[in-house]
C-alpha cells in the first residue's frame, strides 16, 4: 500500500498541474494500492471542485466506492495524537490531512508517500524519528 496525499491525485487528474506528467508517470503504482483517510478526501474533493469540475468528484468518490482508492479510518483515539503533531509541525504548518497521513504512516508501518509536498513530507517523520519516502521526488 502506498499512501496518497492531495496534491498528488490534483496533479494526476489535472493536465495543467506543474507535477501532472510525474504524476503520470507513477499512476501504475495504483497496483501495489494506494490509500489515504478522510481528510485528503475532503480536502482533494474541495480542490476538484474549485479547479476543475463536479465529474471530477464524482470520479474521485466512484473510485472510493469501487475500492480503487482505499480510505483509512482514523481511530477516534488518535484525535489527541492529530493534535500533538499539528502543534508539533506548526512552524511548517501542518494541517488535519497532513497529520492523518502521519498516522497513516504509522498504521501501515512504512512511510512511503505520493505527494506533490516534498517540503513538509521531507520535514514530518512517522514514529518520531522515521523519515517518508516520496514516490514522486524520484519520478
């Protein structure tokens, strides 16, 4: 599984986007499966929105149903833990997608990434300590 973040599935779906043709490049990735949670789903739906088109979300949200694009469930316990790193990361700062890709991260037990956001994603560690690889800073 390789999580995803928003700007990569921005960058796919949108030919204009400076990162489209890496994004391009890594979708047979979708292979090996990729996820995200909630929050990459809001905020990538209000992007599709605002840029593009309402088929944009549409296929965002048939690619969830169909399984595609898997979505983590955020425990409800980890609500404490989204707010350490956010206060953590605040210089940056990190928002609630980003902290939720963190504890994504830690659930897989990898930090490997799709992400257009190779300065934060550089900066953040899972765990703590463990740096992300971003998939898409090597296409």
């Amino acid at each position: 599984m390789i999580a995803v973040d928003t700007g990569f599935l921005l960058a796919l779906v949108d030919a204009r986007d400076r990162w489209h043709e890496r994004a391009m490049a890594l979708r047979d990735t979708a292979s090996e499966g990729w996820i995200t949670t909630w929050p990459v789903i809001t905020e990538t739906a209000y992007l599709y929105s605002s840029r593009l088109d309402e088929r944009a979300v549409h296929a965002l949200l048939d690619d969830v149903a169909a399984g595609e694009l898997l979505v983590w469930d955020i425990p409800s316990r980890a609500a404490s833990e989204i707010g350490k790193l956010i206060r953590k990361y605040a210089s940056l700062p990190m928002d609630l997608a980003d902290a939720s890709l963190v504890l994504l991260a830690e659930h897989l037990g990898h930090g490997r990434i799709l992400s257009t956001d190779m300065r934060d994603f550089g900066a953040y560690r899972w765990k703590n300590r463990k740096p992300f690889k971003n998939l898409l800073e090597a296409a």
